[in-house]
C-alpha cells in the first residue's frame, strides 16, 4: 500500500475520535482535512456527503472509506481514523464502522483515484491488517502497518 502509506503522515491519523454518527465523523474529518489542506472544510463535507449519498463508502467488516473528488484540489490527500467506538454506517454487511479512510482526489483525477481505492479496498481485506490496526498504540506503528502492508 505504498501510494496509499505516501498520503498519511503522523498527524494524519487518528486514533482516539468519539463521534457516534457518519455525519459527526465526516463534519470532524472535514475540519482536519481542510486544515491540512488549506481548504474550507464545509467543501470537503460537502464533497464527502454528496458521495455518500450515491450510496455507502462502507466496505464491511467495520471498514469505510468516504472518499471523494474536489474541485480545487491540487493533489490527493488523506486520513486514516480509528474509532473508540464503533457507528453506524450503512455497510453491506450491517456491521458498525470503527477503521475509516477519507481520500480525496483533485476533480479530474479519475484513473488515480479508482487505483487508491482498490489499493485501499484490498488491504483492509486482509484480516490481519485490521486486527493490526484496531491493536496499534501510536500513528507511528499505524503509519509503518501501511507503508509494510502491500495488499
């Protein structure tokens, strides 16, 4: 998943979040997205939303990937979120979301954003990998489970 492991550094990912909706998820996600990025954040929820309403971003096994492309964008940015508790999510297999992923891709970057998504999709099927992941103490130990996980 080495594209993927180039998208996150430490303060990209979070492994404490409490929200107990999708929208509180994706509303705190889209305001540490947008200070990343230098971007106003209602544009990233906004962005996030509106893909979620053509259908779930969850993958099951309590996996979701929100992702989305935005105009304005220069290149692709992303977050990885543990959560202290799992939330809703609408996934195919009914199970509540606690490992999130929010990608989001410049508006023309269709080919690259299919490809992050696949990359992501199979390596949060890796069973070993999300145990890895719910069990890490630290971003460090979470960011060194993406750059050494190759799906």
């Amino acid at each position: 998943m080495n594209a993927i492991a180039k998208l996150l550094t430490q303060d990209a990912i979070v492994l404490t979040a409490k929200p107990v909706t999708k929208e509180a998820l994706f509303a705190e996600a889209a305001l540490a997205l947008g200070q990343r990025l230098g971007i106003n954040s209602p544009l990233i929820e906004t962005c996030l939303q509106l893909r979620e309403q053509l259908g779930s971003t969850g993958l099951g096994q309590g996996v979701g990937i929100p992702h989305g492309r935005l105009k304005g964008l220069k290149q692709v940015a992303g977050m990885f979120y543990r959560l202290s508790t799992p939330i809703p999510f609408d996934a195919p297999d009914n199970r509540p979301v606690d490992l999130v992923f929010f990608l989001l891709v410049p508006e023309q970057s269709t080919e690259e954003h299919l490809q992050l998504l696949s990359e992501l999709a199979q390596g949060f099927s890796d069973p070993d990998f999300r145990e890895k992941l719910r069990s890490s103490t630290d971003a460090a130990e979470v960011l060194n489970l993406f750059t050494s996980n190759h799906g």
